[in-house]
C-alpha cells in the first residue's frame, strides 16, 4: 500500500446553503466550516505555568485550569517540554466551525448560557462550555467573528443545530464541500 | 436548586452545565477501617435543613470536580470551590 | 350584540382591513384590532360558554387575564385552544372558534348544566352522582368530562418552530408602563445593559390606554431613546412568567403567534434571562365587583372597555352603566362621552365615608394630559351598591339599590365595573415571599424590595402616572446601586393621587349567582359552602371550589375571593392572606419549552468517523445512546437482518470481518503515578504491566459491585491508555477524574478523553494476520505481537503517521484493534477491505458483534447491570489478593456478597434448535409452572448461533457453576411462552480458546 491515503475533513457532508433568507437579503450570520488543524491537549505538572511554557507553539485554548489544547502542534512536536508538559495527541479530535457576522453573538447565544458580551468576553478569550447539550470550546476571535471547538463525533450534529437556530436570523452555510 | 452556579475556573454557568454526585461530607475510610465504617460512608447521610456540601461535577465547562455549599432551604448557593483545594 | 365601531381616533390603520374567521363566518376588523375588539365592533356579544354551567360569556377584561373570551385558534397540528381572543392580533386568513358549545355558542345544549347547577357545586363530585357505585365509571364520569372543559388540544405533531435563547443584563425591566419605561431610561442613562419585556404588542402599558396627548407625547419620548441606546433591547409580545433562583427569569416571546405561518421564523421563542438586578412594573389588575349576573355578556371591566374604546374605537354598547369605587369609573364615562356613547349612570358603591363623588367629577387634567374630555354631566351620580345584572344572553338592565335602600332598573346593555386594582407583584411572590395586605393601599402588596428584584409603579400600589414615573426610576436606582453601578433617576419624585378605592365583598344580593372565578364558574356560594364544610383555610378553598386554578391563576378573582373569605369570618379584608404564587405566571406551550429538541433533534446524535464510510456499504444503522452504530451490513437478496447477521457471523469465523469499534471510550493517561492510580481503580494488577502489552481489567464500584469492563494498554513507560465499554465512557472519566482530583490528589495523574481523536476497527478472523500486514508497518508474528500485544506502527500510505495495533479480541477469533487518526479512518478502513478482498473479508456490525461475543460467554452491560460481583460473573481470581487497596475492596467481602444462592453467569443453549428464546426472559426450574415463584435466575443476552446451529444465551442463574448440564425450562412471562435449554458454561464455542492463538 504505497498510494497515499486521503485525509477526510471532520465536517464532511456538512450542507452548505442559505437558509431564511429573502431573494437579495443579506445573511445576518454566516457559519463555516474551518480547515482541520492538528491539535495536542497539554497539562501541567502541578506548580508549572503551562500558559508560559506554551509560548509560541501555537494559539491556545482553555479547556480547564493547567489543560490546554494547542492549536496546530502535534503531541510529538510539544515532546520536548516533558515531562513538566505532558501532550496527548487530540488531531482530529475536533471540528472548527466559524460563525460571524452581525448576528453571530445572537446565534450563539441560543444555545450558550455564558455571558458572550465583549465585557466578558474579550478577544483572544477562550472557554469550554454547552452548546444545547453539546461539549464545545468557543473563542471570540474578532469584535464579530468566532470559532466553535467540537468533537468530531459531534459536529454534524452541532452544524445542525446551528443551521436552524440561525434560520431566522438569515444565515449562510458554507460546509467544507464548497461554496 | 440553584439555576447559576459561578464556576471558580469559567465564571457563571446555567445548572445544566453541571452534574451533582452528592453528600461531600463523607470522607473515604482507611481500607481496613472496618464495615460499619465503609457502611457509613457509602450508605448513611445526614439531612440537615439549612447548608450542604455537596461534590458537582462541571461536566460541560471545565470538567472539574468542585465543592459546592447551598442552603438546601433558600437555594442560595454561598460557597463554590475547586474540590481540590483543602481536599481530604 | 350592542358593540359597534366609532368613527374617532384611535390607533388601529382604517387603510389596512383585515378578514378573519369566527365559529366560520366571516368578519372584517383592521389592523391593529384585538380579536376580542373586531368582534365587539361586529356586533358579537357570546364569544364561548363557561367551563362548568355553559353560560354564556362575552369578553370580560382586556390583556392576559382575560377569563370567558377564550378561542380555539388553528387547525390540524397547529390548534391552539384557550387563546385569549383580548391578546390575539388579527391577521388576513386567521381561524377562531368558540369553545366548550354545542351546536353553537349562542344556543348550547350544555347549558342545561344550568339547571343541574344545584348537584354541581363546588366539590360535587365527592357528594353528588354517587348511586350507583357502578354508574360513576361508566355513566356520569364520561358525561360530565363531556360536558366540562375548555378548548381541545390538537393531537397532530406542531409543525411551527420555536426557539429558545439566552440572555444577560445589568438590568431586567418588566413591563413597559410609566414605571418601566423610566427605569429602563434611568439605567439606559447610566449606561447600563437593560432588557425590557412588555406582555404588550407595543410598549406603553398605561400610557396607551390613556389616550391623551402628553400620554402619547411622553410614550414616544421614552421609546424613542430606549431605541437609540446600544445597550438597550426591547422585548413587546414577551411576558416574563418566572423568577428562579440566581435572578434567572424565564420569558416567553410570541414571535410569529399574530402573522401568517412562515418556515423560517418561530411562534414563539423562550427565553432565559439572567438578570443581575430586576424591576418589577408589571401594573395591577383591575378588580371586578360582585354582584348577581356580573357574568353576564356585556358586564365588562372598565379598563377592558376603556382599551377598546381607546385603541380601536369600539364601544361596548349604545346606552352604559358605570359601576365604580373609584376614579376609574369617572374617567371612564368621561371618555365615553366624550365619544358620544350615552353613559346611563355613574353607580359609586364605595362605602360612604371613601370620598365625595364630586371631586371625581371634572375631568382631571393631569391623567388625560390636557386634553378635555368634558364630561357633561349628563350622567347621574348614583351612591348604592349593583344587585343584579338581568338578561338573556346578554345584559338588559342592572338592578341597584341606592344609599336610601329604594330600587331602580337601569336599562342598559353594557355594563362597565371597577372594583379597584390588585397589584401584580406575582413574579416577586414566585420563591417564598408572601404578599401583604396593606391597609392604606387596600392592596395584596408583594415585598417591595428583595434582593434582586425591585417592585415599581401599580405592582407596588402606586396611583397616578407622575408618581409611577418617579417610581421606576427610583427602584432602578435602588437596583443599580445594588449591583455596584451608579445612575441618576430620569423622574424627580411626585406625590400620589387619589387614595385607592376600597376591596368590597360581594355586593348584590340579588336572584342569580355571583361570580367570583369566572373561567372555573365558582361563585360566592361556593366559597360559603367551602367555609361550611371546613375547608374556610385560602389554600383549602382554593381547592375545593377550584377557585384560581384556572389559566388565569386567580388574577381576576383571587382577591375578591380572599375578602369574600374574610367577611364570611366576620374578619376585616386582608386578615385571609392569598395562596401561594408559583411559575408560570401565564401558560407556557410545551413547544416553546422543547425549542428545537424534538423529534431526530431531541438528543444531539453522535457519529463515528466512520460513519460515512458505514452508511456508504448499505450498513442498517441503531441508537445506543447517543451514538448511531451500524448493526448489520444487508447484502441484495437477503430475505431479513437475521441473514445478514448469520453470514457476517459466519465469515468472521471463516475468513476475516471489519467493525467499527469507534465508540468505545478511549482514555489516555500519562504523569509519574499513573501505575498507582491503574492499581487503584482496577481490581486486577496494572501497575506492572510492561510496555507493549495490554490486559483486560474490571472496575467496581465503591460498594463492591462491577461498575465497567475494558483494558488497559501500556504503549510507552508514561504513554497508557484505557478503553471503556460504550455505554459507560463518561461515567467512568468522571469517576476517574474524581478519584484523581478529589480522593488521590496527591498522585500525579493527568487523563485526556480521547475517544474523538481516534477511529478504531476491529479486524477479526483467521486471515486477521494476513490483511492487517497491508496497512500497518509492524512486525505481527506471533512472537513480536503475541496475544494481549500492543504497539505503536507507522500507517503506510501516510508518513509520519503512527497507528496504534491491539492484539485484543472480543469475538474469540484471532483478532487485533487498529486505531488511526480520525481524519484517517476511511481511508485505512478501505485500504483493509481491499487487502482482504481476496480472502473474502466483510463488513459487520453491532449484531453480529453481539452474537460472536455470547458464543464466546464475553460480558457487556447486559450481565453487568450493577447487581452482579466479580465473583458472580465468575471472575473471581482475577480479584488482586496483593493490593492494599483499591476502589470496592473493602465491601466486596462482605458476607451477602460471597454467600450461596446468588446469581451466576453461565450460558443456556436451546435444546431444541427450532425453538428460541428471548433476553429478560425467566429461568424455572424444569417441571416448574410457570410464575415468578421459585424463579432461579434470568437470561441477560440471546442470539441465533450460526456455528451451533441454535439459540444461545447468557444467564444469570442461581449457583450456575454447579448446575452445568441441568436442563432447565426459559419462561417468557409477557408472551406465554416456554423453552426448554440447557445451562452450559457460558464459552459455547472454542472452550479452550485456539483461534484466539492462531
């Protein structure tokens, strides 16, 4: 078996479309999918500061105190920092799904109890939460723009829950099919 | 039963974030305590009328296990703390 | 019958009319009419009949107490029945019908009920329609269900939408009245995040019913700066219904309830709001009086007509008596007046010493903003009490009896009634507070301030607009200033008007019964006989005469009631306190509670990463759980999944199968304590488990019984990782995770869940070897791999790719688990059929998974239910005698635990291979009759054998280690049937494990 093996994304099948939207209307909130990137979930031995240690090996999201994921780093490439830093290989482990627009914060809001207001929720701020019942990790990535962490085995079901919450506020899909 | 819980690690979350587990009270016996001991532990639970500790589980946030202490006749929760700190 | 349109003013557009239905004729209103105010206008007089008598009932009160006007609005899935017809907007195309009459509404059968009134008064059904016993059941219980109700609900799924959102803010406002309004601006000023739900279409409470110029100036002010404000959002068609624990208030928004159906937009959308501050401005309803026939068609509130008048420019009638004990029936008049209805008298039924009439008489400028609705006097000033409202189907005259004791017949055919207003301070009552009575203001008033949660304006007893203006502001103050933020009030403070009128008691000693609960039919005798019979206590009347239990919840006649209850004691008013207040404030539809969470939506759905894959080769798919996993993969010409299942079976014994094994829970550990933790939590050694191998471990519960079976891999010295069953994946991370963070803090244990990021197939049969050799880089000799080995191999075809191989097999073939990336998983599951095409490999699923595990006598949650020990399960010696501890050792041992009789796990072959039976069903001993008696056990798990051509099960039997051979009898209780078997040990097929070997 020397022919390389196809990579499948975790939001295949995804439906892309436009949904409550009237003829030239503009969507009020658009929902992406994102590209998969590899990703390693990294603890802290007690008394380290992991966020310190993690600099500059990739964007972080909290997943808890002294647990990160680190966006794009394989758990072999974070292998230097054992063992104060452990990493578990979490590649695949989660579809992102970006939601922006206007009406992003509303959208989301219909299945997130926090508080996703600027005031609570700053830029560059991640946090683990529910979405409905669903398991997510959500970062504000913009003053309108954000990504939804979800596990792979939930993501199609997530992207449908989003698709209709979002009907009514006119919504775009583009799932990783095409536009 | 409260409807919010403040999180120490991700702030003010809905109640459906969380799992509860029960009496935190209860320490776990040595293993050769003895079975009255275990029984204790596992079976018998005061009921008072007024504050709890109980074990919560943040299962949709954190995933932290967390010490809560409510009032049982009020619902006001007055404490929530990370199980860890000042564990038995 | 008397209702009719008036050409003046008003806020409904005369351009844009609108046709509806009701009862199926055809009527015409406009846009901005109630259903109530078109059909009023049309002349309409019975709008339904009542729930216990069926008399006949016109439109009582305007908003959502309304009690008598309620319709049944849609068809099919989208009937909706007691819809207030005062809060539904009309819209071209809209449907309404009368409810609880039959043929019609204006001449219904059950009126008779009428007549039978004297055996259905409150309680009847414990005293009367009790001879013959027989009879109850089968005769009058039917008729009378019949004959009483309200609307019915449709029985058709509901194909609208309804949402469900979250929502934060500094500060909650209810209601948009003069109270609300300013102290949404006065937080709005301060910069604060403000929502503010009004039940109303348009925001304005009070303002709008008022009607004049500075009312309407002041109204659009406010608004328009609540607009403008970024932080600021407004909710009209949003009643907040509930007041839970933190400050969280449910509300619920009707979206779409007045527009046409439309796919993409929700009826109704619920929402949850977390408040750190609230004010509560929610106004006061007015009472009704209570008098004979005050149920009458066309007896109404005043503020009812007035909102009408008002808003829609529709009289109630052509000639109006005004029954009042307060100012609200003076300026009443004046407005009708003042729009040309004839207004017969003034009848003011406050006690003599209230006040002097004459200082209500002039208009008052400052309620009506300037604006001189002359009253000319032409309407007489009456001081006396109503007795009785007279008519067929509608009001003909009111009897009154003046101060001086004569009688008069007024002949009118509208009555309009103020009794007083009851403040609405139910949301602040709904967590344990109780209102009180307060004898200045003659009012039930709800705690003012709570934390959390401020009264404001009406709901706190308040009389005048200046005054509920500077009131809302200052409660929002009070509530800013609560959570930390400082604001200015938008109002100054302002003295109150007049004193409130009095709470009066039943009035009318007239022929006739008095209505106190209009939507239950209780009257004042009901009550009296209620204190008779000892149930005088507000909580036990409430229920004996249903009295507040209707969908209004008491907000008509709750009050009335209580006085009623305290006069009857000979007590002052106020001295019975009101029963308590729960959520929901109004009725609340199941739609909107479920949101989106219904039918395939109800529980997220969870896929494999193969699943695709799966549904691609045909695969049948099943629930466990939350998980779609595929059971059995049918092949064309295939008669039943029975087939399917055998030949799968079949060639995984013959040559090679492929299952997705995805679901199993997949934990990975790592830290420096990971062998103490394993040691702890599993009942067998782990801590010594070399690298490379994996073992089968069980776990217990703290009481000693078994809680999870899977293994445990060692694939490095820090690299471990764990398997659960499917079933039980989070409930054993939370274990572990409490274990590690609560019990053994100390112990350095780190546990990722990592179920997601692999996708992990199960390659068994003799040519497992073979096959798997084409898509892994690993040495799989025996020697190298043995069984129980683990490793980790590069992927071919994907460089730098490791794959992890498991050397583990659950269906007792030669057999190995290969987990790869996720991303990866379809195409290494494709690349291994194709390398195994030649040896005839197949797809199989969960079934067939299920039979070749019960042929090999493996455990799933089937056996293990939470009942059963290690030892009962026959796995006894694998319990570590070694261990100084570990999680259920200290209770297993215990006496009951290890004693004789208890249920075993063995295997039950079906003598006969024609016959079969099913799991659940009992073991009896053979000869026994059938019944649960001397039952010996139950089978756990069955299934068709292909490879000893019968039905084989898993039992849990008394002492089944010594019983193997006994034949025994399998009693299916539920479907009268029995089967003969046999009990075996539970391995039915290669006892000795050879293949597993090979």
């Amino acid at each position: 078996m020397a022919d390389a093996l196809t990579r499948t994304p975790a939001l295949a099948g995804a439906p892309s479309g436009r949904f409550g939207l009237a003829a030239g209307a503009a969507p009020q909130v658009a929902v992406e999918a994102l590209a998969d990137l590899a990703m390693a979930q990294a603890f802290a031995a007690p008394g380290v500061d992991l966020d310190a240690r993690l600099a500059g090996r990739g964007e972080l999201r909290r997943l808890g105190p002294g647990q990160r994921l680190v966006m794009g780093a394989t758990a072999q490439a974070l292998g230097d920092l054992a063992p104060e830093v452990s990493a578990v290989e979490q590649s695949g482990s989660r579809a992102r799904i970006g939601v922006s627009g206007p009406g992003a914060a509303v959208l989301l809001a219909r299945g997130v109890g926090a508080d996703l207001h600027p005031s609570r929720f700053a830029e560059g701020a991640s946090a683990p939460m529910l979405f409905g019942r669903i398991g997510i990790v959500l970062a504000r990535q913009g003053a309108e723009r954000w990504e939804v962490l979800v596990p792979r085995s939930y993501a199609l079901s997530l992207w449908e829950e989003l698709l209709e919450a979002g009907r009514s506020l006119g919504l775009e899909a583009r799932g990783p099919g095409g536009r | 039963m409260a409807s919010l819980i403040d999180c120490p690690h991700c702030g003010p979350r809905p109640r459906e974030e969380f799992s509860v587990r029960g009496d935190a009270a209860a320490t776990r016996p040595d293993p050769e305590a003895g079975p009255e001991a275990w029984h204790a532990y596992l079976h018998l639970r005061t009921n008072p009328r007024g504050l709890h500790r109980e074990h919560w589980r943040h299962s949709g946030g954190c995933r932290r296990w967390l010490v809560v202490e409510r009032d049982v006749v009020t619902h006001a929760v007055h404490a929530v703390r990370d199980a860890q700190e000042g564990a038995q | 019958m008397s209702g009719r349109r008036l050409p003046v003013a008003a806020r409904i557009d005369r351009g844009r009319p609108i046709r509806f239905r009701f009862d199926g004729r055809e009527h015409q209103g406009f846009e901005g009419d109630t259903l109530a105010s078109a059909l009023i206008a049309s002349g309409v007089g019975i709008f339904g009949r009542s729930f216990k008598y069926h008399r006949p009932r016109g439109v009582l009160a305007a908003g959502s107490a309304e009690p008598n006007a309620l319709v049944t609005v849609g068809t099919g899935g989208r009937q909706e029945p007691n819809v207030r017809a005062t809060m539904l907007e009309i819209f071209d195309g809209l449907e309404a019908r009368s409810q609880n009459a039959w043929p019609s509404r204006r001449l219904d059968v059950g009126a008779l009920n009428g007549l039978l009134s004297p055996l259905l008064g409150a309680g009847f059904y414990y005293k009367t329609f009790m001879w013959p016993p027989k009879a109850w059941e089968r005769v009058y219980e039917p008729l009378i269900r019949r004959a009483a109700g309200l609307g019915r609900a449709g029985i058709e799924p509901d194909p609208d939408r309804y949402e469900k959102t979250w929502a934060h803010c500094d500060l909650l406002v209810i209601g948009a009245g003069p109270a609300g309004l300013s102290a949404a601006v006065t937080a709005a000023r301060a910069g604060a995040r403000v929502i503010l739900a009004d039940e109303g279409a348009e925001p304005g409470g009070w303002l709008l019913d008022d009607g004049g110029d500075a009312s309407s100036a002041l109204r659009e002010d406010l608004l328009a700066e609540l607009r403008a404000a970024p932080e600021v959002r407004i909710l009209p068609r949003a009643t907040v219904f509930g007041w839970y624990d933190d400050n969280v208030f449910g509300a619920l928004e009707r979206v779409g309830k007045h527009l046409p159906p439309d796919p993409d937009r929700p009826v109704e959308r619920l929402w949850r709001i977390v408040a750190r501050s609230a004010v509560l401005a929610s106004g006061a309803e007015e009472r009704p009086l209570v008098f004979a026939g005050n149920d009458l068609p066309g007896v109404a509130m005043a503020s009812g007509i007035r909102r009408r008048l008002v808003g829609q420019a529709v009289a109630p009638g052509r000639r109006v008596a005004v029954v009042t004990n307060g100012e609200a029936g003076y300026s009443l008049a004046a407005a009708l007046e003042s729009r040309e209805v004839e207004v017969a008298a003034i009848l003011d039924c406050s006690p003599p010493s209230a006040h002097d009439p004459e200082r209500y008489a002039p208009a008052r400028g400052d309620w009506r903003g300037g604006q001189a609705e002359d009253w000319r006097g032409v309407a007489r000033i009456v001081r006396g009490r109503p007795l009785r409202a007279v008519g067929m189907r509608a009001v003909e005259a009111l009897e009154i009896e003046r101060r001086d004791g004569s009688r008069r017949r007024l002949a009118v055919d509208a009555v309009a009634m103020s009794g007083g207003w009851s403040p609405n301070g139910q949301l602040a009552c709904q967590r344990g507070a109780r209102p009180e009575w307060s004898e200045a203001r003659q009012a039930f008033l709800p705690p003012i301030d709570q934390p959390g949660l401020h009264v404001a304006g009406a709901a706190a007893g308040l009389v005048g607009r200046a005054a509920c203006l500077a009131d809302g502001a200052r409660q929002a103050v009070a509530a800013l200033g609560e959570i930390g933020l400082a604001a200015a009030p938008a109002f100054d403070p302002a003295p109150e008007d007049a004193p409130p009128p009095r709470a009066l008691g039943a009035q009318g000693s007239g022929r006739g019964k008095s209505f106190v609960d209009f939507q239950n039919d209780v009257t004042v005798d009901d009550l009296a006989r209620a204190r008779q019979e000892g149930y005088g206590h507000p909580e036990l009347a409430k229920r004996y005469t249903t009295s507040a239990m209707a969908t209004d919840q008491g907000r008509m006649g709750a009050v009335n009631a209580a006085v009623i209850l305290a006069e009857a004691q000979g007590l002052a008013p106020g001295a019975v306190p009101l029963t308590t207040q729960r959520p929901f404030f109004s009725p609340v539809s199941f739609g909107a509670l479920a949101g989106a969470a219904r039918a395939e939506a109800f529980r997220p759905a969870r896929r494999s990463p193969l699943h695709a894959w799966s549904q691609a080769r045909g695969a049948v798919f099943l629930e466990t759980g939350a998980w779609l996993r595929p059971a059995w993969f049918p092949r064309a010409g295939e008669p039943d999944w029975a087939t399917a299942v055998a030949r799968e079976a079949r060639m995984v014994r013959l040559a090679a199968g492929l299952c997705d094994v995805s679901f199993l829970g997949k934990i990975e550990l790592t830290g420096a304590d990971v062998p103490a933790f394993l040691n702890r939590v599993y009942l067998n050694g782990m801590a010594k488990l070399p690298v490379g191998r994996a073992r089968y471990g069980v776990m217990l519960r703290e009481d000693g019984f078994v809680m999870d079976d899977g293994t445990v891999a060692r694939l490095a010295e820090d690299r471990w990782v764990l398997t659960t069953t499917t079933a039980k994946a989070e409930e054993v991370m939370a274990h572990l995770e409490f274990c590690a963070q609560v019990l053994w803090p100390e112990l350095d244990v780190r546990l990722a869940s990592v179920s997601d990021a692999w996708a992990q197939m199960a390659l068994a049969g003799p040519k497992a070897r073979e096959i798997l050799g084409a898509v892994v880089d690993l040495d799989l000799s025996d020697a190298a791999m043995p069984f129980m080995g683990a490793a980790q191999a590069p992927l071919r075809g994907a460089p730098g790719v490791t794959a992890r191989v498991f050397r583990i097999s659950f269906s007792g073939e030669l057999a190995y688990e290969i987990a790869v990336p996720a991303d990866l998983g379809p195409a290494v599951a494709d690349a291994i059929m194709a390398a195994g095409q030649g040896a005839g490999i197949c797809c199989y699923g969960a079934e067939t998974l299920a039979v070749l595990r019960i042929e090999k006598g493996h455990v799933t949650h089937a056996e293990i239910d939470g009942r059963v020990t290690a030892h009962d399960l026959g796995i006894g010696r694998m319990v570590s005698a070694k261990k100084a501890d570990f999680i259920g050792r200290a209770m297993l041992g215990r006496p009951a635990l290890t004693a004789a009789g208890r249920l075993q796990l063995c295997g039950l072959q079906a003598v006969d291979p024609a016959q079969a039976f099913r799991a659940g069903a009992q073991v009896l001993n053979a000869g026994a009759a059938p019944s649960l008696e001397g039952a010996q056990g139950h089978v756990s798990s069955t299934c068709w054998s292909p490879h000893l051509g019968r039905t084989l099960g898993l039992a849990l039997v008394r002492d089944a280690r010594a019983r193997h051979g006994e034949e025994v009898q399998v009693w299916d209780g539920l479907r009268g049937e029995t089967c003969a078997a046999r009990i075996v040990p539970p391995v039915h097929f290669d006892p000795e494990n050879r293949r597993l070997h090979g």
